[in-house]
C-alpha cells in the first residue's frame, strides 16, 4: 500500500498516510496516458481558422466572357480558387471538429497511473491543513517555499474553496483546484501535487 507523508504548514512532518492503492499504487502503459492526454488537449481546440469556399465569395455572379471565341481560357466565375480574391479550394473551416472519444475507464486509469508516477517519484504529498485567515498571498508563497515541492506545485482542495484560490491567484507556480476536478494534464504539468489531507478522502470517494 503506498504511503506518503503529512506535512504541516510550516514545512514540519506530521507523520504519514497510506493510500488507496487502487487510485494511487496502479501501473500500467504510457501510452494510455498519451492517449489521454491528447485527447484532453483536443477536446478543449477550438477552430479560429475560416476560410470561404466560391459559393460563399461575394460577387461573381456574371460570367466574365463568352464560353468560345475570345482565345482565352473559358471561365465561369471571377470567384473560381485560380482567380484573386476568389474562394478557397480545401482550405480550413469553423466546422472543424477536433472532439476525440475516450472511454471513462480510460480517462480514470490514466489518472490514477500519472498519480501514481508523483508517488513513485515523492512528488506527491499530503498537507494536514492550510489557514486561510488572514487571506495573504505570502502566506500560501511561504508555504509553498517551506513545503518540499518542486518549482510548480497542484494544490488539491477538498471542495471548492474561494479565499485559497484567491490567495494563489498572483502566485504563478502555484494552481489550486478541487478534488473533483483534478485531470490528467494539471498533474503532468506540475512537478509537485499536494492533496490537503480531506481532499484525500474527497478524492478517494468520488473514484471509489
């Protein structure tokens, strides 16, 4: 069963915390957390690049000369892709979907093997509570520099909890979000994830 260890806010340690081995104790492929991961990122795409087609130019609605008898190339509209300023051919559109499919299980697994990585690593650990009064952004900032993490640090809530995220919200290394909504690319993206010690039990019962 892992286990990681409690720290309180002043950087001391507070003892350890075994872990559901089930969320935070699974091995399996990179390539499902790949698989993922791109997903995520092309879930979230939006398509900013339009171009038009010929039937969505304006004008050329006037043949611009006769079908024979001019010597030139017959032509039916100045809106045709080999003019200027005509439609374009195969270009991109807004209708572009980049939405890609991926199973909840799925989703769940590659979770709970990239937590499992940060316990592997002793990059994750657990902070037995934070004070939020007085609401101070350098109190979180001294937290986080006496609290063994790296450069970025996950701060996972229990719940939501609006004074702790204004408190992190000009400090640029830190994220905080709630247990419900810890996804796969936020904890690839911190060197560090800290669950505050409810936000384990939060966690570990909404995946259970």
């Amino acid at each position: 069963m892992p286990n990681v260890s409690i720290y309180t806010q002043d950087g001391k340690t507070a003892g350890e915390m075994n872990l559901n081995e089930a969320h935070f104790g699974v091995k399996g492929k990179l390539s499902l957390v790949h698989e993922v991961l791109l997903a995520q990122q092309a879930n979230r795409r939006k398509a900013i690049a339009n171009t038009k087609t010929k039937g969505e130019v304006r004008g050329g609605g006037k043949k611009p000369w006769k079908q024979k008898g001019t010597g030139r190339a017959r032509q039916g509209s100045i809106r045709n892709p080999q003019w200027i300023g005509g439609g374009i051919a195969f270009g991109p559109t807004s209708e572009r979907n980049f939405t890609q499919k991926v199973n909840r299980k799925a989703k769940q697994k590659a979770l709970f093997i990239a937590l499992s990585s940060k316990v592997d690593d002793k990059s994750l650990i657990v902070i037995d509570s934070i004070t939020t009064e007085p609401a101070k952004t350098k109190i979180l900032a001294g937290m986080v520099h006496k609290l063994p993490v790296g450069r970025n640090v996950l701060l996972v809530a229990p719940a939501s909890n609006p004074t702790l995220m204004r408190m992190a919200r000009n400090l640029p290394n830190v994220t905080v979000v709630t247990a419900q909504s810890v996804n796969l690319e936020d904890v690839l993206k911190h060197r560090s994830v800290a669950f505050l010690k409810d936000a384990v039990e939060a966690f570990e019962k909404i995946y259970a």
